[in-house]
C-alpha cells in the first residue's frame, strides 16, 4: 500500500514509476493499494494505472486502503465461516465444553440492527458488551470534527467490553454495517455466572481480556499512524 497524504505533488515520471512498481507486483500476484493521492493529480495516477488494466486500487484515506486490504486477506476465512455463528466461533475457541454453552446461551440476549443502525453510541452508561454473531460493526470516534474509523469486527469478536471493567460511558459508537445480529451480555448477568458457575466466567473474562489487549494493539498502531 503506497499513501499519498505528505505528497503534495505527482510528477509523470514518479507515475510512470508507479507503472512500472505496478506492472512487477502484477507478475507476483500482489495487489497495489494508493490512498490520499493528491487531487491535481488524481487524473494523471488513474489514467496512466488504468493503462495496466490491474487490479491497483484507490481509497480516499490510509484507514480505508488498510480495511480493504485486511478484508482482502480475510476473504477466504469469511468465505469458510458465512454461515457459522460468531458465537460460537468465540465459545469454540474459548474452550468451552457443550453443556458449558448452554450454560452461557441462557445469559445471553439476541439483538438483531439493520445497517446504520448504532448498537451503542458514545457517551452512553451500558454495563454490557455484545458479541458479533452475524454481519459486521464499525467502530468510530469523533475527535473534534473529525470521524476516526478505528476497526471494523466481524463474527466472532466483542464490542463494549470496557464498560464491564471501568464503568464508564462509552467511548466510542458501535454501528452496524449491513444486517447484523449480537448477542448481549450485562455485567449483571456476568456477576451472576461468577457467583453460580465460576470457571465458567473465569473463560468469559479471558475472552474479554483478549479483546482488549487487541483493542489497545490497535488505538497503539493507529497512533503511531497519525502522529
């Protein structure tokens, strides 16, 4: 992925470098992802990669060209796992047993959201988190007048798990992208498999846990980005 956004200007000869950066990717089977290419120049870039007729790519921001490309890699895992709950791809790799499932199945509460809908929104006081068990969710920040698309999470990943642990409000909105169902979980009913069904909970906070160290990854990487 080569990002425009210190560039201030795209000479011929650096496109006709691009072309020639592009047509040796081509021979390797790698796609040539661009973002932020200057708009003085947008013409000359896309008339003279299109010349190639490859399968080069153009997003308006860094952000965008970096979620299509991990959607890219992701392709065929998605692909494997459509039709499987999300779910139950986290409880698998979570180690819980069958009847332990079952277990967890009754403290859970299905939540279905059309595409835009928002599943929580910054700001809010939720003791909860949810877990993706079909379609997608972005997650996004508004910092000053700016909307930060910071990730996206697919079936089997959990959205809100800091409310469960800070007690604050939300940070950030969570917006469903296409159909999505979740599976609710209150810190209410956490508590409650502490109390009855201890390693259980004990697996349900590893997961969470995960989450977060992921999620801290991430704000970590994107910082580095955009300082």
């Amino acid at each position: 992925m080569l990002d425009f956004k210190a560039v201030t200007n795209v000479d011929y000869s650096a496109v006709m470098g691009l072309a020639r950066v592009q047509r040796y990717l081509k021979r390797q089977n790698i796609t040539l992802w661009l973002s932020n290419i200057p708009a003085a120049n947008k013409n000359l870039v896309f008339n003279a990669l299109n010349q190639e007729q490859d399968t080069s790519l153009y997003y308006a921001t860094a952000d965008q060209a970096l979620e299509a490309a991990e959607n890219a890699l992701l392709h065929n895992w998605n692909n494997d796992t459509d039709n499987t709950s999300g779910l139950a791809i986290l409880l698998s790799q979570a180690e819980l047993t069958a009847e332990e499932v079952k277990i967890v199945d009754a403290h859970l509460q299905l939540r279905k959201f059309k595409s835009g809908d928002y599943i929580t929104r910054t700001g809010r006081n939720e003791n909860s988190f949810y877990i993706v068990d079909q379609g997608q969710v972005a997650i996004q920040q508004i910092r000053g007048d700016e909307k930060i698309r910071l990730r996206v999470l697919k079936p089997g990943m959990v959205v809100g798990e800091m409310a469960i642990y800070s007690g604050k409000a939300r940070s950030a909105d969570a917006i469903a992208e296409g159909d999505t169902t979740v599976f609710e979980f209150t810190g209410k009913q956490l508590a409650q498999l502490e109390k009855q069904h201890s390693h259980i909970a004990l697996k349900i906070h590893r997961i969470l846990a995960n989450s977060v160290a992921a999620m801290l990854i991430d704000e970590a990487h994107l910082q580095r980005v955009r300082n």
